[in-house]
C-alpha cells in the first residue's frame, strides 16, 4: 500500500492550483495523495494544463474523509 499523504494548494491565486497538479502526477506512483483546495479550481487549472499539453493527474473527486483518498473508483 502506497504512503498517503496531504498537499495544500499553496496560492490559489497563483501557480498553486498547477504545481499542486504537477506534483500529483509526478508522485502517482510513489504514493496517494489527498489535496486540499477547492475542487472547481483544480478542475479549471487541469482543463488550462491539458489544454497546453502539460501531463497532469488523470481524475479529481471530492472526498469527505481522508480514509476515502485511499480507495479508487
């Protein structure tokens, strides 16, 4: 089982929303993750990096609890 951890999103006015995004992508294989920012402006930051062909994290679902960050849909 991969380590959980937790990233804030840093300035959510800034390039926080895409180095929280970059990141994710770049530790996806060497651990979970749970992010904690707005979900709509994650979604925003994914649909502007993909759209400029920067690899990022395939999915991005709100959780409720952290256990719920472990389990995959």
């Amino acid at each position: 089982m991969l380590p959980l951890i937790g990233i804030t999103i840093g300035d959510a006015a800034g390039v926080g929303p895409e180095l929280l995004l970059r990141a994710a992508h770049e530790l996806r294989e060497q651990c979970a993750y749970v992010a904690y920012a707005d979900l709509a402006l994650l979604q925003r930051a994914r649909v502007d990096l993909l759209s400029r062909g920067v690899p990022v994290v395939g999915t991005l679902r709100r959780v409720h609890d952290v256990t719920e960050a472990r389990q995959v849909s």
